[in-house]
C-alpha cells in the first residue's frame, strides 16, 4: 500500500480554520489578561483615593468637633444645628 505524502484538500483546510481559530482565541486571552490587569491596577488607584478620602473626612470631623463640639451642619449653607 502506497501511503499518502500530502493531505487532502478539505484535510489541509480544516487544519488551517484549527489553527486560525486557536491563535484567535490566544489573542483574545491575552487581550483579556492585560485588561485586567489594567482594571486591577485601576481598582487599586480607586482604594488608595477611598482611604486618603475618608483619612481627611476624619481629619474634617476632628477639626469641626474641636471647633464646634458634637453638631450637624448643613452642607448647603453651612448652619450649624447643636445636638
């Protein structure tokens, strides 16, 4: 028996879509790690900004209450409303 030395036509082009399809889908992996990445770096630029907010609402808070003692304020026109 004579073995084949070439595949066949419809052989050779489903190995092609295969292949295609595989580094397509690499791409899209890899396209989705660096997405990521860039949103956890981002998510972790937000959390810094949320704890130096809440550090100068602190800071705020102790600055008034010296200032005023316990009290609401209002944030439109500044009136203080004594507890």
């Amino acid at each position: 028996m004579i073995k084949p030395t070439k595949l066949q036509e419809t052989e050779l082009q489903e190995l092609n879509t295969f292949q295609e399809q595989s580094e397509q889908l690499i791409a899209q992996l890899g396209q989705l790690s660096f997405r990521k990445l860039q949103l956890e770096t981002e998510e972790q630029r937000l959390k810094q900004q949320h704890h130096q907010l809440v550090s100068f609402e602190i800071e705020i808070s102790k600055k008034l209450k010296e200032t005023y003692g316990d009290v609401q304020v209002d944030l439109k026109d500044g009136t203080i409303t004594y507890s």
